[in-house]
C-alpha cells in the first residue's frame, strides 16, 4: 500500500496514557486500509494516488495495481463523457460532499466489468500545494433495495388506503337508499299499528336504524375528508349565524336530555369554509351533549391576543387522563359505564381532519365526574373586518311551524326511497303526487298549483339535478315554488351553491322523517 505522508495528531487529553507516534502511525494505517468504505485519493489530473484494502472486495482490484491508475478505470464507460466535467467543476471549486448529491443513481465499475450502486463521498486536501481528492466509496446496492422495497410499501399502503376509502365512501353512499327506505317503513309502520307491543318494537327497531344512519354517516364524512376529495373553500362566515343553525339542530336534544344549551354571542365574522366549520362544532357538541346526563354545554367564540378560540365546554362524564391522548384516533372510544355504546368513534377524528383542513387546532381537557372543554383555536388571520361582512346575514332560526297540510309532489328515481316517502306522507296526512323520474316529473308538475311543495332528489340523473329542475320550475312558473332538496352528499350540494336558495330546505339522506316534516311544515308556513 502507498501513503502519501504519516498524519500528525497532536493534543491528546493529559489524563490518557499518549500514544506514540509509532502507535499513532499504526492505528492510522491500520484504519485506512480496511476502513469499511473503500478509499481512494487522486491527483488534480485524475491519477489514482491511493486505494486501500478495502477497494479489493468493493472493485475487485488489486489496490496496487490502481496506483497510477486513471479513475475513470473505476466508472462505467456510460459515465465517462460525464465524468470529466463533473471533475473540472470539482477541482476549481473543492468541497465536501457526496457524489452527485442531486444524481439518484450513481454507478461504479467492477474489476470483472459488472456494476454497482455506490454512494460516494469527496473530501478534497493540499499537500504541499498540491490538490487531491479522496473518495470513500461503499456498494449501496442492499440500501438502494431496502429503500426501494419501502417505496414499493408505501405506495401500495397508500394505494391500499385511497381504495379503503373509496370503498367506504361507496359502499355508505350506496347503503343510504335501502336505509332510507327501511327508516321511511318504520316510520309510516309506527303510525298505523294499534297495539303497544308491535310499537315498542318498532320504537327499538327506529332505534337500530338511527344508529346505522349514523354510522353510515360518520363512516361517510371520515372516508370523504381522508380520500383528500374535500377541498375548503373560505367564505365570510358570522359565527353566530352558526351558533343560530347549531342552536336549532341541538335544542330538541338537549330538551330532551334535560341539559342547558347555551350558546353566548359572538360578533365575530371568519373567513372560512362555512360547511367544514359547521361539523367542527356539530361533532363536539354532539359529543358534548351525548356524554353529559345534566347540568349544561356551553359554546362561545372570543378574541384572543394572538387568535381566535372557540370553547365547547360541557359538565358532562369527563374523559379520564390516560385515555385522553387516543380519543383523536379513528374508531377509538372510551368505555365508561357503558357510554360506548353511544356513538361510533369517528367524531373526534373527523374533527381532527377538519381541523387540519381549515388550518386551526383542537386541544381537549378533561376532568373525570367535572366535565370536558374542547379549545379550537383560529389563527387570528382569519377574522374578518365588520365591514367585509356585509354579505353575511345571518340565518334566520326556521319559523314557528304553521300546521297546515299542503299538496306534496315528490321527484325520486329510486323505487324504495319513492314508495316508502310517499307512504310515510300520507299517513302524515299529505296528499301527494309522485314522480320517479325528470321526464315523469315534467308530467305531474304540469298539474302544480300554488300551495304545493315539491320534494325531490338532488341526483336525479347523469346531467340534471333536482335543485335544476326546481330552479327551471321556478322561472317557468314565475314565483318562488316551495321545494325540499334531498341529497345523500349534502356537503357538496351546499358548497356547489353559489346564491342562496329562497323558500327551500336541503336535507340530507338518509332523511330524519322529523327534519323532513319540520321542512314541510316551515315552508307551508311561509306560503304566500
Ligand atoms: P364517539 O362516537 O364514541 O363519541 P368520538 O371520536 O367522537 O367517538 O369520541 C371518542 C371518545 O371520546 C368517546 O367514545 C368518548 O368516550 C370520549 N369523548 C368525546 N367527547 C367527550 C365529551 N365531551 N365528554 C366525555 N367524553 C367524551
């Protein structure tokens, strides 16, 4: 082996036995020669100066026999062009570095003409004015496979999982007509049958029902948010016009519940997605009100120094502590005294994606037997002026229901949905015309008069939606006609409307037979 000089270690710490220089030397030459990364040094004319043991296994070269040596022996003969202007740049301006930091693949040649992936690093040094270059270069062959291996798993996990998704969101989609019709059956059924027992098993069958819908549900928004298909997009959103639509979905709960629902005034206006920030706080006061047997669930917005914090505060069953750090987790749920039961366990990690959607973060604290406060916090960027709020008026809380029957004219494709809807209405009272098609429905609505309601399936077919045909219907006849819009993506239908909608309710499906006839009855109240 060739060295060009014995290296000089000075300063060794006193309390050490020194090493001599002749023990130094050793070590030295000692670990240049099977250091684990094969060595080479060259000169500024690309003249191999040195090579160590090591450069045996790794080239199959006798290192002596490559003194002298041009390097380009060492690279494959596709490389060489290259090769000479890569050295040029690195001569006039040597640093440490690895090779081809931005090239991916790197080649070296074998002594026996085969090749192999090398990752090489370059530290260049003077030698009595002298440039050289030395190379420690190791066979990434095994590393270049493992990483492309863990590439390989990742891209079929994430294929795994946009199918997982996709999955989900096709099988819940699909589920909600046949569930619809069955929730549609059992409530017309609960009308009509006259003795106690059969309806104590329609209530708990109902109750089946309202589980799997919400279910389907949650599985439905999870698989939504996580297939990246919800993109936000911001709008000027006054809070307490939120806090208004929240209130009316959660009272009847809460009555029933016999827990406070206080919502304290806000006036504060956000520029966010409307639609994502609405089931932010429906999940946490779902949960609020779900896990708390008395007292009160308290919801506020302030201004902070730094951002905006909204508070779902409850004085509910609480979380214990060590349980606290997995709620966030899809499907987790704490089973405390049988509460677990009581929702599916993706609430919270639907909160969490949202919550990474719109750029805001949750926090929750918990004290067993207090109760539980959910912090979102809202960097302060996304508040608006009073000024830029012309726009948002807020939404008017639905008028007291007028009862009063009106003619219903329903617009659905599918079969089940349409017979089981029809049926549920008439026992409600309504008379009502159906049509299961938008050729069908061109017919019946001829026969529409004012007073009637229609009620109609958002996708109805490839082209035309049910809110397109309400819409035509409207210009056709000259004033506002009444109309309930189904739709099984409410989330969507409600992002895709740029002006809203006079006299109209959008509900989703599968529908809530008492939000359908809370909808009727709202819009019958505000007949002309
Ligand atoms: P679930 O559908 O079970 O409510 P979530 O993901 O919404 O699922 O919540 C996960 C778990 O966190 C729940 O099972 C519940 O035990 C607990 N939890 C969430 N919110 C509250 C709350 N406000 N009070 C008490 N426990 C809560």
């Amino acid at each position: 082996m060739h060295t060009l000089r014995s290296p000089r270690i000075s300063g060794a710490r006193t309390s050490c036995p020194t090493l001599t220089m002749e023990e130094l030397s050793e070590i030295t030459q000692h670990l240049l020669r099977f250091s684990p990364d094969a060595l080479i040094v060259v000169d500024d004319s690309n003249r191999i100066r040195f090579a160590n043991e090591t450069v045996r296994d790794v080239f199959g070269h006798d290192p002596q026999a490559l003194l002298g040596a041009s390097l380009e022996l060492l690279i494959p003969e596709r490389f060489r062009p290259h090769h000479g202007g890569h050295t040029a740049a690195f001569m006039t301006s040597p640093k440490k570095r690895e090779m081809g930091a931005r090239i991916a693949d790197l080649f070296a040649l074998r002594a026996d003409g085969t090749e192999f992936a090398a990752g090489i690093r370059l530290a260049p040094f003077r030698v009595g004015g002298k440039l050289f270059v030395a190379a420690a270069i190791r066979d990434t062959t095994e590393r270049m496979q493992v990483n492309e291996e863990l590439l390989q798993a990742r891209k079929e996990a994430d294929r795994a999982n946009r199918a997982k998704s996709r999955f989900l969101a096709t099988a819940s989609h699909d589920l909600r007509q046949p569930l619809q019709t069955v929730r549609l059956l059992n409530a017309a059924m609960s009308k009509i049958v006259p003795d106690a027992q059969t309806h104590e098993l329609l209530t708990r069958q109902g109750q089946a029902i309202e589980s799997m819908t919400r279910l389907l549900n949650a599985l439905l928004d999870i698989s939504r948010l996580e297939s990246g298909a919800i993109e936000p997009t911001a709008g000027s959103v006054s809070v307490d016009a939120v806090f208004a639509e929240l209130r009316n979905e959660f009272e009847s709960v809460a009555a029933a519940r016999n827990v406070d629902l206080i919502f304290r005034p806000a006036r504060i206006v956000l520029s966010t997605d409307r639609t994502l920030f609405y089931q932010l706080l429906q999940n946490l006061i779902g949960n609020a009100l779900k896990y708390t047997d008395r007292g009160w669930v308290r919801v506020s917005c302030t201004l902070d120094t730094d951002s905006i914090v909204v508070l779902v505060e409850d004085s509910g069953i609480g979380i214990p502590a060590d349980k606290l750090e997995r709620i966030f987790d899809e499907y987790y749920q704490v089973d405390t005294h049988g509460t677990k039961r009581m929702g599916v366990g993706l609430g919270l990690a639907i909160v969490k994606e949202v919550a990474r959607l719109l750029g805001f973060s949750v926090r929750i604290r918990s004290t067993v037997g207090e109760g539980t406060q959910a912090t979102i916090t809202i960097p302060l960027h996304c508040r608006l002026a009073a000024e830029e709020n012309r726009s948002a008026a807020p939404v008017a809380k639905s008028t007291t229901p007028v009862p009063r029957r009106g003619r219903l004219i329903l617009v659905e494709d599918n079969e089940g949905v349409r017979v089981a809807t029809a049926l549920f209405l008439k026992l409600e009272g309504y008379e009502i015309l159906t049509a299961g098609s938008l050729a069908e429905a061109e017919v019946v609505l001829e026969q529409l008069r004012e007073g009637d309601i229609v009620i109609a399936d958002y996708h109805l077919d490839d082209r035309n939606t049910g809110l397109d045909m309400l819409l035509s219907l409207r210009k056709r006849r000259g004033f506002d006609v009444p109309g309930v819009i189904l739709s099984g993506d409410l989330p969507s239908v409600r992002r895709s409307i740029k002006t809203p909608v006079p006299r109209s309710h959008f509900l989703s499906k599968p529908v809530d037979t008492t939000a359908l006839l809370e909808a009727i009855q709202d819009l019958a109240g505000t007949l002309p």
